[in-house]
C-alpha cells in the first residue's frame, strides 16, 4: 500500500518529467480503471450509470 507522500513523489517525479504513461498509471491506480484504454468504470459494468 502507497502512503500519500509515495503519491505525490510520483506525481511530482511524473510531472517534472513529462512522462504522461506515469501520470496515467498514478489516474488508473486512483480511479481504478483506464478511459484511455477504452476500460469500463466498475459502476458502469455493474449497470449504475457512470458519473465520470
């Protein structure tokens, strides 16, 4: 499990590097899934209506 401080670390590091594959990896781990990847939301594929 990350604490907040690894977090920001990365997204700081990610950031200041323009590495966008890094910052979409922190958006997946938040979210749970990938838009960019054409991935459906969990509430979306249990039927509930994605707020997304």
């Amino acid at each position: 499990m990350r604490t907040t401080a690894d977090v920001i670390d990365r997204f700081n590091r990610a950031f200041v590097e323009h590495d966008p594959a890094a910052l979409n990896g922190l958006i997946v781990e938040a979210l749970g899934y990938s838009k960019t990847a054409g991935e459906v939301p969990p509430a979306a594929a249990d039927g509930e209506e994605s707020r997304a």
